[in-house]
C-alpha cells in the first residue's frame, strides 16, 4: 500500500513528537512513524531534568560557554548559541502544556546542578523526567491530529532525483509493507547505543534512522565521539542518573576516598562526563575499584533527598541489586550512553539530502561536540525537533506530489522476501549482535588505540561476512520480531564501521575520543569534524568540516 502524507518523521521520542507537533502546526499532514509505541520512545529513560537559563544570576551566553568547554571545543558555536538562548522559551511552554516541573517552597521552578555547569541550571521531574516531557508530548500530537503509526518498522528510504521523499516500512502486525510517501522526511530515530553491549540504552536503541540516512548518501558527523556515563549499575548497566550527584551524592573508591578530588578538585563528581569516566577508569584499572567498579554513595542525602527526588534509582538498585542506597554505596562504572554524531544537519534540521530532516540523538547540528553535558540532550531535542518541524512543513508545501514509487515498494518487498526465506546456517543475530557489542565497549570505549581500532575493524569486517549468512529463525509475517532483529543488526554494523573508521581518523585526544597513542588535544590539526560518507559498498569515505567559533576561542578545560 501507498500512503501520502506532507511529512513523515520517523521516530516518535521527544525530537520526532516535537517536530510532529510544529510541522501540524504549520498546516501540513503529517505522520509518525514509531516501531513501538511513542511513550515507550527511548526519551522515557532520560531521568536528570533539561537545561536552560532562566535564572537572574544565569544568562543564555553563560549556558552557551559552559556547553562549549564542555564539548572540548568542537561544538558549532553558532548552533549552541541557537540552543542555549532558545532554551528559555521552551522549559516555559513544556510548562503550560503541563509538565510538572518541580518547584521549590516558594511555589518557583526549582534546579538542581548538573556535570559541567557553572550554575544549577537543570529542571527536573523527580529523576522521571524524560517520561514527563513524553507522555505531555503524545498528548499534544494526538491534540494536532498527527497520524501515528505504531510499531512500524522502517526498511529503506525512498529517494526521487536525489530527494528523499519517502519511506518503505512493515506494519509489524500484519508483516505487510507499505511506501509512505511525502514531501519531507524528518530522521528523529535516536541514538545507536546498543552498538555496545552493555548500554544504558533501550534495546531498541540501534541506530536505525542513521544508517538508513547514510545508505542513501547523507554525510554522517562526529561519530568517534560516544559517550560513556559515569555511573551506570554494576551488572545490568542501568543508569544511575546524574541527578544524584547534582543532589550530592559522593564518588568512591574501594578506600572509601572521594577519587574525584585527584582529577576534578575544582567541580569533583560534577566535572563533565567524559573526565568522570575516565577517572574511574583509571581507578578501576590501577586496582582501587571492586570487581571493575567505584562506589555511588548517597547515604549522607537522607531519605528525604533521595525517595523525593531520586526515587527511580533507589528502586533500581533495590531490585537489581538488593542494595539499598540509604545504607549502603551502590557499585557503579561507566557505560555506554549517548552518541554525539549523527546525520550532519544545520541548525534547521535540514541535511545534505534534499527533503531530509533529522533531529535529537540521531542528528548532529554539533551543540554537544567532543562531549555532551548532562541535561542538554532533552534540550536538543525540542529546540531542534522544533525547528526541523518548522523548516521541513515550509518545504513540503514547496514539492510536486508523487505519482511513482510502486516499482521501489515492490522491490524491497522482494529483498525482505528473500530475507525471511534465507536458510538457517548456523549464525544467529543474537550471537553477531553480543559479539558485537562487546568488541565495541573492549576496543573503542573510553580509552582507544590504534591496534584496538584496527582489531575492531577487522572484526567489524568479518561480522559483515558473517551477517550475510544470519537467517530469520520466524518464517511467518505476524508480529516477527526475528525479522526485525535481524535488519536491526543490519544497520548497527553499518554504524559501528563508521565509529571506528571516524577514531581512527582523528589522531588525539579530545572530549570522548581518548586515544592513547595520541594522548593530547591538538588544535593545530584537528579543530575540526571528522565527516564519513558511505562509499557504493566500499571503504566510507572521509572527509572534514571547519568547527564554527563565534565568540569563544579554544583553551584549556579543567574543572
């Protein structure tokens, strides 16, 4: 089946239903595409709280500069500036669209401090409030008339004379597949997480709408830069949000020291993320860890401190690990987290591609550069998620309806054909995808190196030539999550290539791109992106993007 529509976005977490509801508001038909439910949208585990500077003794300019130290001086500092002054207006109207912002006792927005911040900036819903701002989202789309398809599944994009205008995807259901075509795209997919193994991701998290973006021709940026959260629970890799250590909580080693005083004496456990982590890496491996751990402790915050405002957490370490946090630290290392690349964008959202869009943890308009600060992500999505909604209506309004796209439906029906009929050989995609991700999380996690990438390509490479033998254990079309899994582990190879090849490219250190055979910054050579394309199915190609510099030049970070 065809359908039409003015925009489709695809992904419906915070960018995907902010981009949604601006595009509706321009006027345009538009749909969401989401292969689970929206509120079950990865945004529903962002728990710290958003950013922004709407405090009398905060300023937009100050937000800015603490998110351009941050990323190690390789944001777009034109596009941070967008970010930061633009920030204000949209805690305020997710505020009259309902969220319930904690308050403090004079009935006023509340903060709390947050990784990297000169100033407590950071709003919150108790440590749930990325479910807060997506349940108030869904609402407002569904108030739009947006039309949503849930679990959808997008195969390939749709593009006509070097435009995308369009996407094949399977109603998970039925297992029938259909061409929605439009006059734009919006790419808000998320991150790829679960290229690592563990994350702190959803399992869903595997980079669909980046490597369906970079099939297709559309420059990827910035994709050496993964970053690795401090503190992540022992064994299952949940997050513990940054939240508890913006409220006080301490960092220990197994000598009860509060390690961070070494590192960070300055900011301690609220120095940026990448610095965290690397300094209970090195804990860890200089033995003063436990069983590859530090220790989160929370004890000195109370009972009121943290069943108030950290409720999740403590629930987690109590189910996951039988410690409660009130009495005892909990044993925390870093894990994988977020994915400051994505597909190279402006700061309308717009790509190289005509007609594509892209916004949230999938886009790179490059505010988060080397190293994203906590609770800024949440802010990226809706100031960019606005925008590319804004920008991608005004577009569509602009391109001739479609009359074509029956021959490219019928042959991507023929390739998943040919996928569900593949016989079983002996590899599964369970296997590939562990296998995978702990190659990734070994060889180019927190600390890289030229033998690590070069062992993590070659493994890539044979992971390749292995997945074109993964059958679909499910023949049927019902509800075949094999099927999906398997063009899951499709698409998180293409990313994982691109990860390593970007490392490699980028010989020193800078944010969360930490290579010991080049263990300083050099900004001589490398104040600049590193941009990947992909090649006709060979070697991707490089090359390299100047970094905007407005008002801010480069200098040393220390916190």
């Amino acid at each position: 089946m065809i359908l039409d529509h003015d925009v489709v976005v695809l992904g419906a977490g915070l960018a995907g239903m902010r981009a949604a509801l601006e595009a509706a508001r321009a006027g345009v038909k538009v749909a969401v595409v989401s292969k689970v439910h929206p509120v079950r949208s990865h945004s529903g585990a962002a728990q710290g709280g958003i950013n922004a500077a709407i405090g009398k003794d905060d300023s937009w300019e100050i937000h800015a500069f603490d998110t351009i130290k941050g990323s190690d001086y390789l944001a777009d500092q034109d596009a941070v500036e967008i970010m930061a002054s633009e920030a204000p207006r949209d805690i305020i109207e997710l505020e009259h669209m309902g969220v319930t912002f904690f308050r403090d006792d004079q009935g006023k927005l509340g903060t709390r401090a947050f990784g990297g911040a000169s100033k407590a900036r950071t709003y919150f819903v108790g440590d749930i409030t990325g479910q807060a701002l997506l349940y108030t989202l869904y609402d407002q789309i569904l108030k739009a008339g947006v039309q949503i398809y849930e679990e959808w599944f997008a195969t390939a994009l749709y593009t006509v004379e070097g435009a995308c205008r369009g996407a094949v995807c399977i109603d998970m259901l039925s297992g029938e597949l259909h061409l929605l075509r439009a006059g734009a795209i919006i790419m808000a997919s998320g991150g790829c997480g679960r290229v690592y193994e563990p994350s702190t991701n959803a399992l869903i998290c595997t980079g669909d709408g980046i490597a369906l973006a970079y099939r297709v021709g559309a420059p990827l940026m910035d994709m050496e830069m993964v970053q690795y959260h401090p503190t992540t629970l022992k064994g299952s890799g949940f997050l513990m949000t940054e939240a508890a250590r913006g409220e006080g909580a301490y960092l220990l080693n197994a000598s009860g020291e509060r390690f961070m005083q070494r590192y960070a004496p300055k900011m301690m456990e609220l120095a940026s993320r990448d610095v965290v982590s690397r300094s209970e890496t090195i804990e860890i491996a200089e033995g003063r860890g436990v069983d590859d751990c530090v220790f989160l402790d929370l004890r000195h915050l109370g009972p009121e401190v943290v069943m108030r405002k950290l409720p999740q957490i403590h629930e987690m370490a109590l189910d996951f690990l039988g410690i409660d946090m009130l009495t005892t630290p909990v044993p925390v290392r870093p894990g994988m987290h977020y994915i400051m690349g994505g597909i190279k964008t402006d700061a309308t959202g717009a790509t190289a591609m005509p007609g594509m869009y892209a916004a949230g943890e999938c886009a790179c308009v490059s505010v988060h550069g080397g190293n994203r600060l906590g609770a800024n992500s949440l802010l990226d999505t809706l100031v960019f998620g606005r925008r590319s909604g804004a920008a991608s209506a005004n577009y569509a309004r602009q391109v001739q309806p479609l009359t074509s796209g029956e021959d490219f439906l019928r042959s991507e029906q023929v390739r998943i054909a040919a996928l569900l009929e593949r016989p079983y050989e002996g590899e599964t995609h369970a296997r590939l995808r562990l296998e995978l991700g702990t190659m990734m999380d070994r060889n180019v996690g927190v600390y890289r190196d030229e033998a690590g990438l070069q062992a993590a390509l070659q493994t890539i490479q044979q992971l390749k030539q292995r997945y074109q033998h993964v059958a679909v254990g499910d023949k049927s079309r019902v509800y075949n999550q094999a099927l999906t899994f398997v063009l899951e582990l499709g698409y998180m190879l293409d990313i994982a290539e691109t990860i390593v090849y970007s490392a490699l490219t980028r010989t020193e250190s800078r944010g969360a791109q930490s290579r010991t055979d080049f263990p300083k910054r050099n900004d001589a050579e490398w104040l600049k992106h590193v941009v990947i394309h992909s090649h006709d199915g060979q070697a991707p190609a490089i090359d390299f993007s100047p970094v905007s510099i407005t008002k801010w030049p480069p200098q040393e970070r220390t916190y």
